[in-house]
C-alpha cells in the first residue's frame, strides 16, 4: 500500500498492510538532535531522512501573523504562535 492508501483505509477503520507511522508522534527534539548527532547529519538532513518512513506528512501554511512569533533560537527553544516561549525538555534519560 501507499502511504495515501493506508491512511485512507486506516481512517476507514479497515486493515491495513502495516499500521500508519510518522516519527512526529513520538521522536522528541532532544532525541531527535542525539539521532542527528549519531548519524553524523544535521537536522535537515535527519528530518528528510525520517521523512520517508512516515506515513503522514505534515502541511504547514506560510504564517503571516506578527514578527515576533514563530522564531527559532538554537538550543531549540522557540516562540510560539501565540507569543509563548517554548523550551525542549527532557524527561528521562534511558541506558
């Protein structure tokens, strides 16, 4: 099946081949970033790489709202659409 076909089936409540992905649902940024790290890629990269074992994409709209949201700070923190600052966090550290 195509990633379009699970979903479509999926959200007929039918079987599918596999059950539908997307990374998204589960890879936080501070893993996200070790993974980069691990492969040697940046996050671009990763994220292009994630990208095709998912089956659900995601379809953002150019945001035309006031400049002081929607940035992007290095450590991975980020101003949200509602003006609120937003900070990775990380919540266990698994060996």
């Amino acid at each position: 099946m195509t990633s379009r076909e699970r979903i479509l089936t999926a959200l007929s409540h039918k079987e599918t081949d596999i059950v539908p992905f997307a990374w998204g649902f589960g890879i936080n940024y501070p893993a996200k970033k070790a993974l980069a790290e691990y492969m040697n890629k940046d996050m671009t990269e990763l994220g292009k790489i994630l990208g095709t074992f998912s089956d659900i994409c995601e379809v953002v709209p150019k945001y035309i709202g006031p400049d002081d949201r929607n940035k992007r700070f290095p450590d991975g923190s980020y101003v949200d659409k509602w003006g609120v600052t937003r900070s990775p966090v990380q919540n266990a550290i698994f060996c």
